[in-house]
C-alpha cells in the first residue's frame, strides 16, 4: 500500500489533535491553555511526520 506523505502527515495531525482535545475537555470547558496545546500537538503532528520520509517497499529498491 502506498501512502503519500500528505495522507500520513493528515493523519498524524488530527490523531494528536483529538487526543489532545480529548484531553482538554474531560473538565467540560475548553481553556485558552487547552487550545494553544491542541493547536501545537496539531502542528507537531502534521510537521514531525511531514518531515520523515516514507520507506520505499522492497521491490522498488
């Protein structure tokens, strides 16, 4: 299966970002705390994984 390295950063980002949320809200409010750390995880989870390349599979090397 081949993912671009678009989908993978997607989906890193919106799993931080929910775990995030999911976090934040456990107290029912959301705190300007609590947002700035989502939108972070957010960017550190599309950036981190954006930046690590894919491994080519074994019979394209």
């Amino acid at each position: 299966m081949r993912i671009s390295r678009v989908w993978k950063a997607v989906v890193a980002g919106v799993t931080a970002g929910a775990a995030a949320a999911g976090t934040a809200v456990q107290d029912g409010q959301l705190t300007l705390a609590e947002g700035i750390t989502i939108v972070l995880a957010l960017a550190g989870g599309y950036g981190v994984t954006w930046r690590v390349p894919n491994r080519q599979p074994a019979d394209e090397r």
